[in-house]
C-alpha cells in the first residue's frame, strides 16, 4: 500500500501516526516552515486551509480508463480518475516528458485540485511566482500597475480555503511536479506509444485506440487528451475537420534569469533583483502585445503578434531572438528595454508558435460514449485567455466524477454527462481570450485614459470562484437524466455568466466584430465580471 494514501474504503488502512508533518525548505527565524496560515506544521496548516492531509481514495468502480496524451491534461485526468477509483493506464505518442515551455496561468478553480493532493500541492505552492502585474505602452508609459491579478483582489482571498493561487507557474516546474505525483501512487505512462485511430465497440461496452504499430488497447472509457491535433475528430460527430487561423502568433522563451540580469540596458529599466517579488509587465500597442517576466531564478517573456507567415505548430525552440525584435518593429517601435531583455536569451530557448484553432463544437464524446475528448482536443484557448490550462483540470475533475457516479454501468452516458456540463462553460471561457486579445491589441485609449484600471487582463469571477468537483456531484443526476432522456429532461447549467443566453458562436464571427472595431466585451450579455 502506498504511504499517505488513505482508502476510503479499508479503514484499517486509517493509521493515526501516518499524518505528514513534515517540514518544507523555507523556514522563519524559529526554525519552523514559513506556512501562509502561520502554522508550525504541515498538519496544522493542512487543517487551518481545508486540505486533506493525506491522498484519500474512494472505493473502486471497477472502470477501466485509458488516458491518450499525458500533458498537463491527461495527468490531472489520470490523477483524479485513480482518486475516483477507476483504473487508469496512460499512453503518449512522445519517447519521453517535453521539457520545453515557459510559464502557465492556473486560476484558483483548478488550484482547488490540489487540496486532495497534498504532496502536490505543497510542491506547487512552493514554486510557484506571485507576481505583480503592471501594463505599459510600447513607449514606457505605465498604464496601470503593480498589483495582483484580478481574481487575488483583496476582498476576494480573505475566507479563501486551500492552496494559494497566483498567476505564474513555470511550465517545466508544474508538470514535473505532476509527473511526480502521478509516479507516487504508481501509475506508469507508456511513452512512445503513438496512437493512429480512436474505436467503440457499444455491443461490447468497449472503446479503444489502435496504435501506430498496430497493436489495439481497449478500455471501458478512452480519453483522449492528446491535444488540438488528436485523431479522435474521426469517431466524434460535428467536430471541424480543420483548423482555422487566428490570424495570430505567440513567440515564447524562458531562460535563467541570470543572462537577462547581466544587460546594463535590463538592469537600469528594471532594477531587478532575485529575491524582489517577481514582476509581469505586459506592453501593449498597435496590434500586437509582449509579456515580461523576472523571477527569482527564471526570466520569461512573449510576443504575441500578426505576423505569422513563418510560425509553425511546433515546440522546437529554433527561432533567432533578433528575429523577434525585427518583427516586433514591424508593428511599433520597440522599447530598448524590452529589445534588451529578448536578445539575452540564449538561442535554442525561441519558439514561434502558430496560432490555430477549431470553432467551438457541442460533442466531445463518440455516438456511443466510449471515446471521450478532454482538454485541447475538445477545445483550443488562445495563450491571452489564461484560462485553458484551468479549463483543461477542470475538465479532468467533471470527468473523473461523472464516471464515478455513474458506476461501470452508466459510464458511457456518464461521459455525456460530463459533455453536457461543460460545454457552454468552456464556449464562454474561450470567448474570454478574444477579449483580452482585444483589450491589448485594439486598445481603447480613450476610455483606458478615463480609467487606467479597464486596461486590467480580465479573470472574471465566474471563472475562478467556481468549483467543479462541487458542481458535478450537484448537477450529475440532472444532466445524466437530459442524457438519458435525449434532451427532454431540461439541464440548467449555472457555470458560466449569470444572466448569460448562451448560444454557439465561431471563430470568423468574432473576427469579423473585432475587425468592425466593436466591442467584444460590450456585445456580451449577463455579467461577465
């Protein structure tokens, strides 16, 4: 039996002496672990916060789930799923972990995962970057800052039970972390296992994958979490064939801070030093926008753009950090400082990553439920939302649930289920990233000169205050009866804007309202905030 894991249930298993009371690096001037809730241990604050002090797992379903694609999504999917009591296996196409990518947003309704897994938790809070947001024009002028992100505004973490939530986490530190937690209670990933087809067999109560050597998996429930191009889109109805343009490109880079603190250029602008409180800064003109982050031990930094006839959909980190400054100057002169700090980066740390996307589509599941799309492969985000990595946990926590309620017998319309309560959810989420695209590269000057604060990345509360796991064990019953009853029984989602008519929308369509210079935010009715 794994050591802090309680099973819910064998209660012989409950050992009294098994709390962790273990310490972390960081300690005050006593000796003991600087906890945010002023704790001495681990266990006193795990109980002043409301997070389990041990990894407790329920009883076994006896539901075989097969996870395609272990990205931040198919772990947090593997990591539930197990905790729910399925069993999971977890196969990626890649020979190993990519450790490639700069940094993550994660909003506080995905940090709620982590109350359940303490070790992860801990680990993640304790790498995580509480940075201070800032806004400037491409000339220098701040707008508006430094302050926390929206959803860390004082009045709104006062009762607020858990682990902290800030706005960046480096990418290679969090997934690691996950890969950790997901080797703690022994689950094993299957690398270099690229999966060519997606199958379901209903008679058989089966889904399963055909891999590229030909060898077949089977599962009762496969998920497919392998991102914007999984080959899933063959067995699941109504997904677009193709991916569209947005028209947009994102450089990206993260490096040692160390090469960025070396520029007399960087160190005038910004006076940075390593155990400052990290700084974000986003500049902002004419179409495009940057990202700027100094931490404690990593500089981070974006660009995103419209040139992007020479962006590919790929991770490889081969782009010339002088090509950035050339395209930047193709939209705004570029700030010294910020053409500083992107030239230190040290080559082989660039990536130009193409801008793609699918319309929104309602059906993430095959006909008969057996094959499941989560994540990426359901829907896409743009990198301006900060929201898709949220969404994407989101998800993997719904989805774990659903199928724990439903049990083995219902686990095909329990991925429905799952389906059904997080479409109009995720549609509006994605919508978010245009207006915060909009907000930064079509600027309303007037009304931001009237009030600095509107300039402010929008984490609107009906994100970050929901709570999935909750949600589902609420709703579960309502949308397996909309389910069962093929839409006769009525689901009423309450997950997205309050007041909200929700209704499809595309990816051309909001184009278009951008290019006729209206407001996103304004076209939107119920309360967005």
């Amino acid at each position: 039996m794994a050591p802090g894991i309680i099973y819910l249930d064998d209660t012989s298993s409950n050992d009294a002496n098994s709390t962790n009371d273990t310490q972390l690096n960081d300690k005050d001037v006593n000796g003991y672990a600087t906890y945010p809730s002023g704790a001495k241990t681990r266990a006193e604050d795990s109980a002043k916060r409301g997070i389990d002090a041990q990894v407790m797992r329920y009883p076994v379903t006896g539901i075989n789930v097969l996870i395609v694609g272990a990205g931040l999504g198919g772990l947090t999917c593997a990591l539930e799923c197990w905790r729910k009591g399925h069993t999971v296996r977890i196969l990626d196409r890649s020979a190993g972990p990519i450790w490639t990518g700069d940094n993550i947003q994660i909003q506080p309704s995905a940090i709620l995962l982590l109350r359940h897994w303490p070790d992860l938790g801990y680990e993640v809070e304790e790498t995580q970057y509480d940075v201070a947001m800032s806004y400037y024009k491409q000339t220098g002028e701040r707008i508006y800052g430094p302050g926390p992100p929206m959803f860390n505004d004082p009045e709104y973490v006062v009762d607020r039970k858990g682990f902290s939530s800030v706005n960046a986490h480096s990418r290679i530190k969090l997934y690691r972390a996950f890969l950790e937690q997901v080797e703690r209670i022994g689950l094993k990933i299957e690398w270099g296992n690229k999966v060519v087809e997606y199958w379901e067999d209903t008679e058989q109560g089966a889904g399963g994958v055909v891999l590229e050597n030909g060898e077949k998996r089977t599962a009762d429930i496969v998920v497919a979490a392998d991102g914007l191009r999984t080959t899933s889109g063959t067995i699941v109805p109504g997904m677009p064939k193709e991916l569209k343009p947005s028209g947009k490109a994102i450089y990206r880079a993260a490096f040692r801070v160390e090469y960025a603190l070396r520029d007399p250029t960087v160190q005038e602008m910004w006076n940075f030093k390593t155990d400052d409180r990290p700084i974000w800064q986003f500049w902002i003109g004419n179409g495009a926008h940057a990202m700027m982050s100094l931490t404690k031990d990593l500089a981070f930094w974006s660009f995103m753009h419209s040139h992007d006839e020479s962006a590919t959909e790929s991770w490889v980190p081969d782009v010339d950090p002088a090509e950035v400054v050339d395209v930047m100057e193709k939209s705004v002169a570029v700030h010294p400082a910020v053409a500083a700090l992107i030239r230190t980066t040290p080559k082989g740390s660039v990536v130009n990553w193409q801008l793609k996307l699918r319309d929104p589509h309602e059906q993430w599941t095959s006909p008969g439920g057996r094959v499941v799309q989560l994540g990426d492969a359901a829907h896409a985000f743009l990198p301006t939302s900060g929201n898709g990595a949220t969404q994407t946990i989101e998800d993997a926590i719904t989805l774990a649930t659903c199928l724990q309620l439903g049990g083995k017998s219902q686990a095909a319309n329990a991925t429905k289920a799952y389906n059904k309560l997080r479409y109009q959810r995720v549609s509006c989420g994605q919508k978010m990233g245009f207006v915060n695209q909009q907000l930064k590269q079509h600027t309303d000057w007037a009304a931001i000169e009237k009030n600095p604060a509107l300039i402010r990345s929008r984490y609107p509360r009906w994100v970050w205050s929901h709570d999935a796991e909750a949600y589902a064990y609420e709703k579960f019953c309502e949308a397996l009866h909309h389910v069962l009853s093929d839409g006769e029984v009525e689901l009423r989602n309450t997950n997205y804007p309050k007041g909200h008519k929700f209704r499809p929308w595309t990816l051309q369509e909001v184009q278009e309202q951008i290019k006729a210079g209206q407001s996103l935010e304004a076209l939107q009715d119920g309360d967005w905030s």
